[in-house]
C-alpha cells in the first residue's frame, strides 16, 4: 500500500524542504552565482592572456639579466652627460649603449 509506504513519506519531507521559504531563497542565491561571464572569470581570463604576453615574458626575463644590471648602473652615472667618441671605447658604455638599442630596451 502506498499510502504507508517509505517513498510516499520521504516525498512529504522532500516537500516540506523545497517549499520551505529558506530551500527557495538558498536556491535563488546559488542560481545567480556562475563563474562563467562574472567579473572574476573576466579577470581571470585577461591574467591568463596578459601571462601568455610575449612583451611581459621578455619585460621579466630583461630584469633578470646582467646586461640590464649593468644599464641600470651606467644609466645612474651617466645621467646627463654626452656620451663622446673616447667614452664609447668603455666596454660598460659599449654594453650599455648595444642594451639601449636592442629591442629588450623599449
């Protein structure tokens, strides 16, 4: 007989919570989080393009090298002044001058 039966019951129970006020509001709160389209999914994905960005690897493999320590440093010191015909004999002034002119520069 149905009417006594474990289904029927658990149906009336089943009921009573997703007709109770608290089930509907907890529904209509989870249905209006999605990622997709959210403004985190929209940061997310532009992080993912900018990681993949050729222009920001080289920009982070730049500052780690040598020549670019060595700019920096004749950068400093010759803040100014004209580089002459006689300064450009130096080896730093020569690294600093080729880093200057190569594409990791600008």
């Amino acid at each position: 007989m149905i009417a006594k039966s474990t289904d029927l019951a658990r149906y009336f129970e089943l009921k009573k919570s997703v007709e109770s006020i608290v089930f509907v509001q907890r529904k209509k709160d989870m249905e209006s989080l999605h990622y997709k389209g959210s403004p985190e999914h929209i940061k997310n994905v532009e992080y993912i393009r900018l990681s993949n960005s050729r222009q920001l690897k080289r920009y982070y493999a730049t500052l780690s090298t040598n020549e670019y320590r060595l700019f920096l440093e004749s950068d400093a010191a010759l803040k100014g002044k004209q580089i002459d015909d006689a300064m450009k004999k130096d080896p730093k002034i020569k690294a600093y001058l080729k880093f200057r002119n190569s594409k990791n520069y600008g």
